[in-house]
C-alpha cells in the first residue's frame, strides 16, 4: 500500500482496473522470457530482449511478421535486459546472470538492418548487473546498475564506460528516465524516484518511500510512469520537475499479469509484455522450472488518458 510521502503532501488518486486498453496474443516462443521492449513508431514494430536465450526478437504491433531480430549470441548478446530507441538505433542491454566472473554487454544495432554499430564491453568487480538505460538528444547514454550506488555513461561516440554518479543517494537504481529537455535523469533507486542534475550531477530531491519498488519507468509529459508489483503507476511532477506532487494508479494488476517488468510508450500508448513468467524461470541455471506452465505471450497496449483525476 502506497504510504505518504514525510516531506510533503502527497495527494493520491486510484483508477482501479484497467479500462482503456487492448491485448495482442503473439507467437514467440513460449520460453523467451523477456526483458526489455522498445517500439519503433516509424516501422509500427516492436522489439523484446530474452533473458534465457540471449537474442532479440520482433514483431509487428499487431504480432504479424515475428521473426529474430539477432541470434543468440550474436554479437556477443546476452541475457537481454533494458531496451530502447533513439532514431535509427536499438540501444541494448544484456548481462551473464552468474556473480562469477560476471560481464555486461550494450548493444547499438541498426533498426532497419540489425546490423551492429558499435558495442560495448564491461567486467565489472566484484559484479555489476547493468539493468536498464536511457539515451539523451545530446548522444549520452545513461545506464543504471542496480547491483550498486553507480550510474554509468557514455558519451558516443566515445568508446569508455565511465562512472557518471556514485553515492548511496540512488542505491540499487533500476528504472531510468531523462527529460525531454535533457537536463534531469530520473532514477527508480532503492530510496525511491531520485531526481539527478545531469550538468551538476547533484541529487535534488529527498528520499522517498512512496516511490520505491520501481521496474522500468519513462518520462512522460512532465511525470513518470512505472510498474511496480501491483500495477502501472503515474507519478506527476512539480514545475521544475524535481519532486513528485501526485500519484495516480494507471493499471491495477490481477492474476493474469504475470511479472511485467519493462514497457515503452509510443503515442501516448504504454506498451508491455502482460505475462512475462519471471515466477516461472529459475536465473542462476537458465532452466524454465516447469514447461507445462508456460503460457503464450501476451502484449498489452494502453491508452493514457491526461488527467490527474
């Protein structure tokens, strides 16, 4: 149950189940498990990282036309985490799960061709799970580590992965986001949504529990939208952009979501795999735990409506 906020007053509006929305059964192997989803607005298609087989995949948005997008293994993938798109580029994360000897692995990958524009290697000691990421206009790509306090940068074209932010501040940080004027990065941390200067990198909000338990997370129209455990959440933001003044349940989950845990938003449309099955997927030695279980994907597409209540 969501609990106020200590710092401020914080108004909360529940919409209950999900009303505005649309379901797409897909054909994918039912063992994919995905991870991470990006959708190309431009070619109507969309793209979903697999934790157990290493590649990426991709479909119509009506689930036409499914095919591999790369292999497994290609280019060295690996178990595919946070996705997204930023004109002709597929940026993609992907991670060895053991703790041993551990490495990670970022993707640039021609949308139209699939053909590998640059790649970027990490070992990281003693293990770094490289989770998910987020491009600005100014082609720095943003990547947490939730295994850590460490934000990670690029600035391309350059070729160093480098330490943008390291403090407790946004410890165990998932889901990522930056405004649409570049000047912010959003991080879904073990304190909470914490809200980072990109130029001075300091940290301008407190810690709140409010906004803990975040997966994936976009910026959208000066508010953020994640899913947690029970559901889709939109959290609405001051005029500047640093704190969060209100939150609304967009989606409330029953027991036919099954680990959604990353989505995209093209359109005003929020778009996500609804039965993921993470429950039924054991990480440490890559083995569905039980076959029988495993159900057809499924792809959830949600309308946002833009009121606060």
């Amino acid at each position: 149950m969501l609990q106020k906020l200590t710092l401020f007053m914080l108004s909360i509006s529940l919409m209950g189940s999900c009303t505005q929305s649309d379901t797409v059964n897909l054909t994918f192997e039912k063992d994919l498990i995905p991870e991470g989803i990006a959708v190309d607005a431009k070619s109507g298609r969309f793209y979903l990282s697999s934790l157990r087989k290493n590649k990426i995949v991709t479909a119509n948005i009506d689930g036409s036309n499914p095919s591999d997008f790369i292999g497994s293994g290609q280019y060295d993938y690996l178990s595919g985490f946070g996705m997204t798109i930023k004109g002709d580029t597929l940026y993609a994360l992907g991670n060895s799960l053991q703790k041993q000897n551990n490495s990670s692995v970022l993707l640039l990958l021609n949308i139209k061709s699939g053909q590998l524009i640059a790649r970027y290697k990490a070992n990281i000691p003693p293990y770094a799970y490289l989770n998910d990421l987020a491009v600005s206009k100014n082609n720095e790509i943003f990547i947490t580590d939730s295994e850590s306090d460490k934000i990670y940068h690029i600035q391309r074209p350059g070729k160093k992965l480098e330490v943008f932010l390291d403090t407790f501040e946004v410890e165990h940080s998932n889901g990522i986001a930056i405004s649409d004027d570049n000047t912010k990065l959003y991080l879904a941390s073990a304190r909470g949504i914490r809200v980072v200067d990109i130029k001075t990198r300091k940290v301008l909000n407190q810690p709140n529990k409010a906004s803990s338990g975040i997966d994936g997370m976009k910026f959208y129209k000066n508010s953020l939208i994640g899913i947690v455990d029970k559901g889709v959440m939109r959290y609405f933001l001051n005029e500047n952009g640093t704190e969060i003044t209100t939150i609304k349940e967009l989606i409330r989950f029953d027991d036919t979501y099954k680990s959604p845990t990353t989505f995209d938003i093209i359109d005003d449309t929020i778009y996500f795999i609804k039965n993921v099955q993470l429950d039924n997927f054991n990480d440490s030695t890559n083995v569905v735990i039980d076959p029988d279980k495993l159900e057809s994907l499924v792809l959830m597409k949600y309308q946002i409506k833009n009121k606060i209540k």
